[in-house]
C-alpha cells in the first residue's frame, strides 16, 4: 500500500467525522471509546485485512512518526508537536529509521 493512499484514505475517514458535535466538544477527530476498545477494534481491522502484525495505537503512533511523517520529510520537531510530545527526546523513540527513509537522505 503506498503512502499516497494511506494519506488520502485517512483525509477520508476525518472528513466522515468532521460535523460531529460530540467530537468538536472533545477537540477530537475520530471517535474513540477507550484505548482498550480502539485496540480491539485494530486487531479485527488487521484480521479483516489479512494483516498478521499486532496493531494497536501504540504501534499506530510509530507507523504514523517513521512511515507518514519522516519518511514524507516533515521535520521532527513538527512530528514531536503532532504527536503531542513536550520534547523531541520522546519523538526519537517513536521514529525509527527505515531503509527508505536512509535512501532518501543519501540521495540529497
């Protein structure tokens, strides 16, 4: 699945939950029970689509910072901010380094 894809399906599903009143009371953007829940719900997601990897938000937020983020050139300070990190010092924890990532920087 490409990121381009990732990028348009997610511009999507927010744009589904954009007019909700229960939503803009929280500053939210999707719903979400609980953690526990939204985890499950990930799980028959992955399931669903034949995907063997464990997914949880946790892994969600890593994706997000290395394969979206990163990968596209958003900054790490912009990253650590999005992902509501105080400091970049936690972001890095979440960034991981990725071949594609190392490619992209040699070739600059």
């Amino acid at each position: 699945m490409s990121t381009i894809f990732e990028i348009e399906t997610a511009k999507k599903l927010m744009a589904k939950y954009k007019n909700e009143p229960e939503l803009i009371e929280k500053d939210a953007v999707l719903p979400v029970l609980s953690n526990q829940k939204m985890n499950a719900y990930l799980k028959e997601i992955g399931t669903i689509c034949g995907i063997n990897e464990p997914m949880s938000t946790h892994t969600a937020r890593h994706t997000f910072a290395t394969t979206v983020a990163l990968e596209n050139n958003m900054p790490l300070e912009v990253v650590s901010k999005t992902l509501g990190h105080s400091s970049t010092k936690m972001t890095q924890r979440y960034a991981r380094t990725t071949e594609a990532l190392i490619q992209k920087n040699m070739e600059n």
